[in-house]
C-alpha cells in the first residue's frame, strides 16, 4: 500500500514537472511583454521580477501608440519609430476574418463530405480517402509556388478571399478524415431508423446524426481555426498589404534589431483568441477528442 502510494506521488509530481517545462516558455513569453526596454535587454542577466510593469508595449501595437513616446516613456530609444510599423489593429481585423471564415467554410463542406463519405457507397471510396489523407503528406512549401501563379492569374493574390481558400484547402484534408471517424462511430441503425420514419437523408443528417457528432464538429472547428490562426507561409507568399499576425510579428525583426517587447505583446494577445475559442466549446470538444475510443 505504502509502495503504491509512493508510486503514486512520483507520478504526480513527474506530471507536474512536466506540466511546468511546457509552461515555462509561456509564462517567459508574458511577463517579457510587461518589461520595460531596460528589463528586456538588462546586461547583468535575466530579470524575473526586479521590475516596475509596463503596458507601453500593448498600446503601440494594440492601440497604435506612437512608438517615440513609448520608447521615451521604458528608458529606451532602441529601434524609435513612427506608429505605422508597429500598429496591429489592422492585422488582428484581417486575422480573425482570415481564420473565422476559413474555418466555418471548412467545416460545412468537411461536415457533408464525411457524412457522405461514412454513409453512402461508391466504388473506390477507400482509394478516394487515401488520395485524400496524401494531401497532408506534400508540406505547404512545395506547392505554395504554384498556388501563388494559380491565385495570381485567378487575380486572387493579395486578397482576403484568396488566402481563405487556401487556409480551406490545407485544413480540408485533415477536418474531412476527422469529421469521417466521427460519423462512423454512429450506428447505421439511427439513420435507417429516422428515414424509416419518413426522414429524408437530408434531414436524417441534419436533425438525428449531426446532433449526435456536435462534439467532432466542436473538436475539429477548434484544430481548423488554430491551424489558420497560427499559418505562415501560404499568409506571408499570397497576400502583401494584408498581414495576418505570424507574418506581423515576423517584421518586428529589422536590420537594428529585434523588437522583443512588441513581439512578445503581441504574441501573448493572439493567445487570447484561441483559448477563449477553447474555452467556449471546451465540452464539446473533450467529448469530441475522445469520442469512439471506447467500443462496446
């Protein structure tokens, strides 16, 4: 009794231990974007709590402060600009439209694919689906060139629409096998049983057996959206004058150097809109990740 209690305890604080490595980074990443300029780039060694918190790097990259006065205000001159540089608000606008439109538009096609896909017959579904899931095998680098001649010529470049069909069309693959697995984890019977009844398929679908998988949707809405949140390179090589957050906070790093304090801000803000995401569905979304890991 006395081994499995110890046994225990062991665990619990290797998970712990665990927990607190993947955290740390995290935790680092916020308090450096509260620092002031003298904090950030203190010449005696890293400064955990010896400091007095600045807001200064939110204002100019969420308010569009200006960077002179801010820099005045944190000791500072380093890298003393005008607004224009720094000013996110744009970027976070075009960031949520980008991600919350690719990701519903994924999901309603991805939704009616993988009924179709787990329901109905057709001859060659399984060479259909592999061909599907070898989507995901080629990275985005090898054919971003190509998308961008394609988008070019369908003079889709540098637009918004253009760089949320390209976010659908990298996260079709993977909502399409997702949503697919959760569909086939209920029973034939419930829809033989709606239409039965005098449902149609559509509305066997609609009103018996996508209620049942609300949690795959929930699940596989969230993955869609941090995938789109959080995309570079399709963001960086289609669009020019729209910058989704990745692509802005990469040109914090200039030739004088690395704007630490206004990336590490804005890096902890677009934090913000995936968790709550998260926390809005996390019910579903538990019951999502976990659903059909258990057979009767």
């Amino acid at each position: 009794m006395e081994q499995s209690r110890t046994a225990s305890l062991l665990r619990d604080l290797a998970s712990m231990l665990v927990v607190l490595v993947f955290i740390f980074p995290i935790f680092w990443w916020g308090l450096s974007s509260i620092k002031p300029y003298s904090a950030i780039f203190n010449k005696d060694g890293p400064v955990y709590f010896d400091f007095e918190p600045t807001t200064h790097n939110y204002r100019v990259t969420l308010l569009g402060e200006s960077r002179v006065s801010s820099a005045i205000e944190s000791g500072g001159t380093y890298g003393a600009g005008g607004a224009s540089s720094y000013d996110s608000r744009q970027t976070i606008l075009d960031s949520v439209i980008v991600s919350v439109l690719s990701t519903f538009g994924t999901v309603v096609i991805a939704t009616l694919a993988a009924y179709g896909l787990s329901r109905l017959q057709m001859r060659g579904k399984q060479h259909f689906i592999f061909w599907i899931l070898s989507q995901r095998f080629m990275p985005p680098i090898a054919i971003v060139i190509p998308i961008m001649f394609m988008f070019r010529d369908l003079s889709l470049l540098d637009t918004r629409l253009g760089l949320i069909l390209a976010h659908m069309l990298i996260n079709l693959p993977l909502a399409l096998l997702l949503l697919k697995s959760f569909f086939d984890d209920v029973p034939r019977d419930v829809d033989e049983a709606a239409m039965i009844d005098g449902a149609t398929r559509f509305q066997t679908f609609r009103r018996v057996v996508l209620p049942m998988v609300r949690g795959g949707v929930a699940a596989t809405a969230v993955l869609c959206f941090i995938f789109s949140w959080t995309e570079f390179l399709l963001s960086l090589y289609l669009t020019t004058s729209i910058r989704t957050l990745p692509v802005k906070i990469s040109t914090f790093v200039t030739s004088t150097g690395t704007e630490w304090g206004f990336i590490t801000a804005l890096g902890t803000s677009a934090i913000l809109p995936s968790f709550i995401f998260i926390l809005l569905v996390q019910r579903h979304l538990v019951r999502g990740l976990t659903l059909g890991s258990l057979k009767e």
